[in-house]
C-alpha cells in the first residue's frame, strides 16, 4: 500500500467529505442551542430586572380592543 495518503489511506474521499459535513453540522447544532439558552436566560434576566424596580413589561404588539361577537352572515 502506498503510505502518501496518510491517515486517509483506506477510509476513501466520500467518507471523509460525510465525516467533515456530520462535524460542521454538530457545531452549528451546540452554537444554535447555546443562542437559544442565553436568549432565555437574556429575557429572564431582564423580566426579573423590571419586576424587582416595579416596571412593568412592555407589551410584544399594540393593545386591540376585542372583536365583537359574531352574528352570523348578513341577512338578504
């Protein structure tokens, strides 16, 4: 067997190129769930920060008033 490939020498390209796909995909796995941790831990933090100096948390949409009920299909 020919030693100029290495490590590689019986493991072919296409494992390798699957292997460096399963690697890349892993860490952005862990940086996507560690975003997703500090994001909570973000908004917690700052729902307790107002909690405790008696501010209250900002609404997420403009306030609507409620619909009123429904009456079926107009008459003809």
């Amino acid at each position: 067997m020919n030693s100029d490939y290495g490590a590689a020498a019986g493991l072919g390209i296409g494992f390798i190129i699957i292997m460096i796909v399963i690697y890349l995909a892993l860490i952005a796995l862990g940086i996507w769930i560690q975003y997703l941790i500090m994001r909570t831990a973000v908004k917690n933090g700052v729902k307790l920060a107002m909690q405790e100096s008696g501010q209250q948390f900002p609404p997420m949409h403009p306030y609507q008033p409620p619909q009123p009920p429904y009456q079926g299909p107009p008459s003809v």
